[in-house]
C-alpha cells in the first residue's frame, strides 16, 4: 500500500500536469532567463567583432595630402572614402546616416606644415551617440601610431635617439583569468537563474492551500484518512517538484548556451563542467522545497485565492534582496554566503564561474541553508493544517 503522502503527491502533480497556467509559467521562466542570457552576450560578441568581419569605412577630406596614413588605414581593414570639403551640417548629417565610422578633415596645408616640421592639423568628426565606440578607437589609434612613426623619424634625423622621448617604460601583466572576469560580468545575471524556483511551482502551491479551500474540495481531502503532515508533505512535493524540474532545465540549458557561444571574442570564457552544474542542481533542489514550503504556508494563512497571490508575489521578491546587497556592496566571497538560502547558490555558481577548486563544504553548506527552513515552513503548515479556523476560513 503507497504512503499517503504519495498518494497525495501524485493527485496534486496529475492534477498541475493538466493545468495549461501551471505549465505556462514553467516553460516561461525556464526559457526565459538562459535565451536573454545568451542574446545579450550575442549581441556583445557581435558588437565587439564588427569591426574585424565586416571592416569600416572612415569618410577623409583631403585623403590625398597624407598618402602614408592611407596606407596605414587599408593595413588596418579600414576603408577610406574620399569626399568633398563640406560644412558642419553636412559633417552632422553624413554622420548621423551611421554609413561612416567617422570623418577626417586634413588641413590643405598638411603637405607644408610637414615639410617644415610643424604640428600638421588633423580633424577627427565622430557621433559618440552611435555604438561605434570600439571603431573610433581603432582610427584614434592609427593616429597615433602615425604620429609617434614620425616623431621617432624626425629625432633620428637630427641624430636624437627616440627612447630619449620615452624615460619610463611601463609594461603591464594582467593575472586575471578570462574565468575570471567572465564570471564577474555574467555573475550579475547568474542571480536570476535561480529565481525561476520561486516562480515554477507557485500557481500549484496556492491552488492547491487557498484554491481547494476555496472551492470547499479540502474538507473532503482532510475527511480521509491522513494525517496533516502527509497532506501537506504530498502537496509540498508537488510543487517543488515543478520547481525542482524548471530550475534544473533553465540552469542545463543556461550552461548550453555559454558552452556554444564563442566568449573568447570578447576575453571571455565558461568553465563550468557538466558535472560540476549536475552538483549545483542537486544543491538547489532544497530551494526549489524551501520556496514551495514556504508559498503553501504562507498561502494556508491567506482568506481566499487572490489575496494569496498578492502576498506571495510580493514575498518572492525577498529572497533576491540579499544577492543585490552583496552585488552592490562589491562584498568578497565569504564562507558566511553559503548559509544565506538563494544566495548560497548564487555564490556556489559563480565562484565554479571562476575555475575555483571548492571542495564539498560550499555544496554541503548550500543544501542545508535551504533544506532546514524548507522543512520549519512545511512543520508549520502541517501544524496549521489542524486547525478548524484554518479549514472554515475564519
């Protein structure tokens, strides 16, 4: 003979299985989150490898009064197109057309003021509205090099050696990890992957408490005999279970996403094996309890349906508070972090982010901050459930 608590369960996750809300909001949040995730950083590696695929085109007045930049700008895959002197407004215009990553105005007199060794005036017209940042940069430092060419030759030809110009030379190593750094950039959105636990199972956490009391089907189920804990523990069940389900699909599929996307472009990279995200999922399974835990008794105490939806969509926004504090307060990684519940799993992921040997402590830590609370919230529930106040709604 199955437990009650079972048979409960399985009641409860038919009964969700056949309901298209439910579902709705689990596909939602479980695809949500991981294909934003990845069109954003898509976006970015686009952007930053524009300029390398496709090259750019640099719109020059007077092209021909500096024939060796040109040539320093086609060996960098920039296209110079020669116009005619304009005025402003049409600088403003050609600009704002987004055809040119910028303009160069070379003064007629180059060719004179070079002879003479005298600053050779040079315009640099951009839009720094336009997402051309990157490129901008690109021309400036083909400038510059062009500049420093010939300054080295000029003090060459007056017997000077160019190093007199340069009495420190600074060099820089970066012990950074390209880990590292990506799991300080994504580690800000990696907070959100674990949201969808709170969100998966509550349609059939409240319909199941505050639905069924409302349509007078739970003196029926509490005629039968059962005790309350296995009523509450086959319900809890089934909707943590829809949690436990969406969160470990949006968090394989999240971990598909940055496997494919080349992070390299833009110094990035995802080192996050598959057995290692197969132990983050087993530590975040307690959280998907402790939020169903946590809707049913909370939603037991509310008077009618909407009224539990109204309370628990506004407390689902709490477990994410202490992530932000710690995002926002730049805190380092503290073994204290562990035992915060959400954010304990926030911290787990991140840290394996940065290529961090962890040992067993962190996950072992991560599970019970959430599987204590998850089974205090369900011992209340099951003690409310005994009460005759709580059945008549009054």
């Amino acid at each position: 003979m199955k437990p009650a608590f079972l048979i409960v369960f399985l009641k409860e996750f038919k009964e969700t299985l056949r309901d298209r809300r439910a579902l709705g909001l689990l596909a939602l949040f479980t695809l949500m989150y991981p294909l934003m995730l990845g069109y954003m950083l898509n976006q970015q590696i686009k952007r930053a490898t524009q300029a390398e695929r496709e090259g750019m085109e640099l719109a020059v007045i007077g092209a021909a009064q500096a024939p060796n930049l040109m040539a320093q700008f086609k060996q960098k895959n920039i296209t110079v197109q020669q116009v005619a002197d304009m005025d402003e407004h049409a600088i403003g215009e050609l600009l704002r057309a987004r055809k040119v990553v910028g303009l160069l105005r070379i003064d007629p007199k180059f060719g004179q003021h070079y002879q003479a060794m005298r600053p050779a005036e040079i315009e640099l017209w951009y839009d720094s509205a336009s997402d051309n940042g990157q490129r901008q940069r690109d021309v400036e430092e083909v400038l510059q090099h062009y500049s420093s060419g010939i300054s080295s030759a000029r003090l060459l030809a007056h017997g000077v050696s160019p190093a007199t110009m340069t009495p420190i030379r600074l060099q820089r190593y970066d012990t950074g990890s390209t880990a590292a750094r990506s799991a300080g950039l994504i580690g800000a959105i990696l907070g959100f992957l674990f949201f969808p636990a709170f969100i998966c199972g509550l349609s059939a956490a409240v319909d199941s408490t505050a639905g069924e009391r409302e349509r007078r089907s739970l003196e029926v189920l509490m005629a039968q005999p059962a005790s309350p804990w296995s009523l509450i523990g086959g319900k809890w069940l089934a909707a943590g279970s829809l949690a436990v389900i969406g969160i470990t699909l949006e968090l394989a599929l999240a971990h598909a996403v940055l496997s494919w996307l080349p992070l390299e472009e833009i110094g990035m990279s995802w080192r996050v094996t598959s057995a290692q995200l197969a132990w983050v999922c087993v530590a975040t399974v307690p959280l998907s309890l402790l939020a169903a835990g946590l809707h049913i008794a909370l939603a037991m105490n509310a008077r009618s349906f909407k009224e539990a939806q109204s309370v628990l969509s506004l407390v689902t926004l709490i477990p994410m508070l202490p992530g932000l504090a710690v995002s926002m307060l730049e805190l380092k990684t503290a073994t204290w972090m562990y035992v915060v519940p959400m954010l304990s799993n926030q911290t787990l992921l991140r840290e394996l982010a940065k290529g961090q040997e962890l040992g067993v402590l962190p996950f072992v830590l991560t599970f019970l901050s959430s599987m204590l609370p998850a089974l205090g919230a369900v011992a209340f529930a099951s003690w409310r459930m005994k009460s005759e106040r709580y059945v008549l709604s009054v």
